[in-house]
C-alpha cells in the first residue's frame, strides 16, 4: 500500500507543480491587465504550498516497517509551515504593500529546497531552515531601516570597506594561522579546493555571500547617476575596487563566486554607462582569467576536464557530472517518487548539484517548473524595477535580478552539463546557510521597493486628481 502511494506521489507533485505555475501566470497576466495583484490565484498558490509541504513530510516521515510516523520529521515540516504561515502574516504587518507573487515564488522555491535537503540531511535541513528564518526576520526590519537611512547613498564607501574587510579575513585568518601553526578562534576553512569559509568558535560562514550583498550595495549607489565623462576618476575607482575584490575572491579558490561578481559588474556597468567598448573588453580580460585560473588552480582543471568528458577521467573526478547525468536521466517526466531515488550516490549533492537531485524523484517536469518559477520571478523583479523612481533604487532592483538570475542560470546549468560545475549554488535551493539567508535579505528589498513604488504610484495618482480638481474649479471661476 505505501509502494502505492508513493508511486502516485510521482504525478501528484508534478500536478501541483503545473497548478502552481498556472495560478501564477494567471496573476501576471491579470496584473498586466488591470494593473492589481488582488486575486484569488495567490491564495491558491499559497494554499499549494501549503498541501505540498504537508504531504512531502508525511511521506518522508513514514516508517513502512514499524508503520509509524517519525516525530522529528513533523515537527522539520511543521516548522516549516509555520515560516510560512507566520512569515507572510508578518510581512503582510510589516510592509504596507506586498507582492503576493515575489512572496510565493520565494517560500515555494525555498520549500523545494528544505524538503529535499531533509530527504539528504536532516540535519542540513534545519540549519537551513534556521538560517531561513533569520533572513526572514532580518527581512522585517526593511522598512525601518530605510525609513531611518533615508540617504543611504552617503554609505556607498562602508558597504565596500565592510565587503573588503570581510573577505579579508579569510585570507588573513588562514595566513595566521599556517605562519603560526595554531588554533584561533578565527580559522579558513578549506572546503572542496576553496578556502573561502570562516569558522567562529565552531560556527561557520561564509563571508563572500554577505560580500556579494554589500558589493551590490555598494555597486547600486556608485552607479545611481551615470558619470560625467569630464569626470572620469569616479568609474576609475569603482573598476579598481571591483578587480580588488574579485582578485580576493580569485586569490582563495573562490572562483564560482568571483565569475557571479564580475558578471555583475559588467552588466550593471553597462547598463549605466552603455559604453560598448567596456562590454567587450570586460569580457576579454575574464576569457584571460579564467585561462589563468585554469593553469594556477587544479581544482579548475579537474573540473573543466570532468565537464568536457567525464567519462574517461580516471581520478574519479567525473563521478559527480556522470552520477548528475544518471539522476536526470533515468526517471524521465515523473521521477523516480520523493524517497525512491539513489541521490546519495552523487558527491557533494546537497550544495552542487541539489537540481539533479530533484529531477531524479520530482520528475523533469517538476525541475521544469523550477526553472519557469525563477523566469517568473525574474519578470516580477523587472517589473518592481521599471516602477521605482530613485535611480538608487532601481540599480538595486536591477542588481539583484541580474544576480539571482545568473546565480541559478550558472548553478542549473552545470547540473546538466551545460557548463562546469562552479560550486555555485542555486538560490533558496542548494544548501548554504549563508546563501539562503543573503537571498532572503534581498527578497525582503524587493518587497520594501515594491510597496514604494506602489506608494509613489497613488501619490502620482492624487496628486494628478487633486491638480485636475483645482483646475476645473479655475476654469468654472473663470467661466463665471
């Protein structure tokens, strides 16, 4: 009997999947055409997650052999309803305006995630969730923040020193460290040929996710005005500040982190300056990096020797891209049920290639949806973005739609062989307490700039009522 149902659970979550998506279009297409997010689609959407959630723990939690319900695996799922439930009854508090579809985007794909990473690692899965919550309480604090820093422009230099000094001391802890030869509070740890982690008295971090959301921080308020050609000593500094850290990055192993950093830059230094020849050239200076890194760093060559062929690396560092491979491939549209697989087999799963994971028990169709689901959210990001009126906050929009979108274009595609695998992870999705809880930060800006922007929309609005109003009443006086 439980055979059974497992085996319907392979169609049941990719209809709900399909449903999911099909609200969410819905409410876009409503939106593009009344121009309001007040519909019954995101009550179903969320009503969906919900039922998703609650069936993927009991599943997880059955034990087929005592025929009994594990109790810890309740209370993860349980857990994980109330962030949901509680965290948009927060949020809807919190902010004066919410965009039901960023919110139900973001804790759907943040559901996926926690429940696969529960289907790997129980215990991963609650520091994740953990570090979820955080970045969700932090989130609430959004409109305090900006309602104090009203000119948060005047912080553009602490948020790049903060990012300097923060990826600093990685590098300076493990140099102490081996000069040394002792233990510190503060220690690099070296983790899959990077050492780009900070352990604090056994609790570890890693910096160049908070360095990423400091640098688009940074990035948004040197860039909110285009610089004046006559003045060129502004973009001087922040191309030298750029290559400073993303040489930082470089210098530890970082690589798949410092390749996000540099597209950013390019792109959001294009899209202010629209200076074609930087564009190129841009791009001529990383083909050279990278043919750097690849003669300087071993991890590199592995990894681009394993994704050109990894069928006949014999060191076994194709294992990962071939057993990727075998996950995706073998269920076809449905997959093999949630518990059913073999995702353990591939190395590292649960931070590099988490998507192949999913695909094995969720079916392509499933892994599909999580791709349109981040396109979704992407064409809500440049929504929010061509709404705001300070220029500050529309390179910000603007800077984390081009980072999340690359973040999962790089990490899916080097789960089906598209490019190498990076180490990258997939946001919301892979395992890193760091990533998710940077992620969320910047999904709660985007909640705040959606509610500014509708707030300046009705003051456009009355304004232009009131201005018409006064004028009718001049021209009735006049006519008088």
């Amino acid at each position: 009997m439980y055979g059974f149902l497992m085996a319907i659970s392979r169609y049941y979550f990719t209809f709900v999947m399909v449903f999911f998506l099909g609200f969410f279009i819905r409410a876009l297409v409503i939106y593009k055409r009344k121009g309001y997010l007040k519909d019954i689609s995101s009550k179903w959407m969320r009503i969906l997650l919900l039922i998703m959630i609650a069936s993927a723990t009991l599943i997880l939690a059955y034990d087929s052999i005592e025929l009994t319900f594990s109790l810890p695996t309740l209370l993860f799922g349980l857990g994980l309803m109330t962030l949901v439930v509680g965290g948009s009854f927060l949020f809807g508090r919190d902010f004066k305006k919410v965009c039901p579809l960023l919110e139900n985007g973001m804790l759907f794909l943040l559901s996926i995630g926690l429940i696969m990473l529960y289907r790997l690692s129980p215990g991963l899965a609650w520091r994740q969730l953990i570090f979820a919550t955080l970045g969700f309480v932090l989130s609430l604090l959004d409109p305090f923040i900006f309602k104090f820093l009203k000119n948060i422009e005047k912080l553009e230099f602490i948020f790049l020193m903060t990012a300097l000094i923060l990826i600093s001391l990685v590098t300076i802890s493990d140099m102490i460290g081996g000069l040394l030869n002792i233990s510190i509070p503060i220690i690099a740890v070296d983790q899959y040929g990077a050492a780009n982690q900070i352990s604090i008295i056994g609790f570890a971090f890693q910096p160049s996710e908070m360095v990423k959301f400091l640098y688009l921080m940074f990035l948004a308020c040197a860039l909110r005005n285009k610089p004046k050609p006559s003045r060129p000593g502004k973009m001087v500094f922040i191309e030298i500040s750029s290559a400073v850290l993303i040489l930082a990055l470089f210098s530890q192993g970082d690589l798949g982190n410092a390749l996000l950093i540099f597209l950013v830059f390019v792109i959001m230094v294009y899209a202010s300056r629209g200076s074609k020849r930087l564009f190129f050239a841009a791009f001529i200076i990383a083909g050279l990096t990278m043919a750097l890194a690849y003669t300087q760093f071993p991890i590199v060559r592995l990894r681009i020797s394993a994704w050109l062929n990894p069928w006949t690396a014999d060191d076994g560092s194709g294992i990962q891209i071939i057993e990727s491979f075998f996950a995706i491939g073998s269920w076809g549209p449905w997959g093999a049920g949630l518990g059913y697989g073999m995702p353990d087999l591939i190395p590292v799963v649960e931070r590099d290639v988490i998507f192949a994971a999913i695909t094995e028990e969720f079916g392509w169709i499933f892994s599909f949806g999580i791709i349109i689901t981040f396109l979704l959210l992407m064409i809500r990001f440049s929504s929010v973005t061509a709404k705001v009126k300070r220029p500050l906050f529309i390179m910000m929009s603007f800077g984390y739609s081009i980072m999340i979108a690359i973040q999962a274009f790089v990490s899916i595609s080097g789960n089906i062989g598209l490019l190498p695998i990076s180490g990258v992870t997939l946001p919301l999705i892979s395992y890193g307490g760091s990533s998710v809880f940077v992620t969320m930060l910047m999904f709660g800006i985007m909640q705040w700039l959606y509610g500014n922007s509708v707030d300046e929309l009705i003051a456009e609005i009355e304004a232009k009522k009131k201005a018409d109003e006064e004028a009718a009443k001049a021209k009735e006086a006049a006519g008088k």
